[in-house]
C-alpha cells in the first residue's frame, strides 16, 4: 500500500507512487500474463493474512483489478481503497475474478479485453480461498454498483458464469 505520512480528518498527505498500471504493462507486453496473474494472487494473499480490525473478518479491497496495481520501483502497490474494510476474503477473491471476466466477456469495455480470459484462468488457478463460495456476494455488490451501466448489470450472471466455469477447470 502507499504509506502514509499524515492524516488528519478528510486530510491524508500519502507516497506518490511512480510505474504504469498492472493493465498498463500487460497491454505494453512488459508483464506476461502469468506473471500478473500469480502477482495479483499473492497481492490477495497478503492482503487476506491481515486480520481485520473486528477479529472476525480479514482486510478486504472491494475493488481488486489490473488497474488498482501500480507497479512501482518498489515493488506492486495496491491502490484505490474507498471500498476497502473488514471483509470476508472469499467475497474480495470473487470480485476480483467478476471483474477480469466482465472484461473477458466483454461486458466491460477495456484495452487488455483480449488478454482477459487467459489472465482470468491463470489468477483463479492460484487464487487464495474459494472465490466460487464468494461469487453470488460479488454479483449482489456489483449490481449495487452506480457506475454500472444497465447492459453492463444485465451481464453479471453471465460474467459469473465464466468463474464458475474456469474455476472448475483448474
């Protein structure tokens, strides 16, 4: 995560990050596609091994993709936290898959669209937890999403389709 320096009320002074978006150097080629999807996995793995601050849940990001992945001179960076919490891992696993088949399925319009599937397939290979047991959480949110276009909500059970399958297969 970037660090942060200060944070005082709606006042928070944070890192600036350098380096492109997961998405970035996918589509650039300076990341394979196997590399994003174990780095993406492991990036939930830690994630998922910090205890939330109830006890009960782990930290979960709600909004877990390619383009909330800088890849810094550091290292990754997850980025982009406004949904984050006290969750159930299970359910952030889900939506990250929700999402990279929203683009597979081409129900999200993005660049890295053809690329989507095979890093769909890859990350759920080495996904921590059982994203599947998640998946019917994950849809109920996105649909809740305002930034979701009528199609784009319409296309969710299809999208989830699409993870049960893939998870099926590995």
């Amino acid at each position: 995560v970037p660090h942060v320096f200060s944070a005082e009320g709606p006042e928070i002074v944070m890192e600036r990050l350098d380096g492109p978006t997961m998405a970035q150097a996918l589509m650039a080629g300076t990341l394979a596609i196997d590399e994003a999807a174990t780095m993406l996995a492991d990036l939930l793995r830690r994630l998922h091994a910090i205890p939330g601050r109830s006890g009960g849940e782990t930290i979960g990001h709600y909004d877990f993709h390619p383009e909330n992945v800088l890849l810094t001179s550091r290292g990754p960076v997850v980025i982009d936290w406004r949904n984050s919490g006290d969750r159930p891992a299970d359910v952030d696993t889900a939506l990250c898959a929700l999402i990279l088949a929203q683009v597979a399925i081409g129900s999200l319009e993005h660049d890295m669209a053809d690329k989507a599937g095979e890093l769909l397939d890859l990350f759920l290979a080495s996904a921590p937890g059982d994203p599947v047991s998640g998946l019917d959480r994950a849809v109920e949110i996105r649909r809740n999403q305002s930034t979701l276009s009528a199609d784009e909500v319409a296309a969710l059970g299809t999208a989830a389709a699409r993870v049960t399958r893939s998870r099926g297969e590995h």
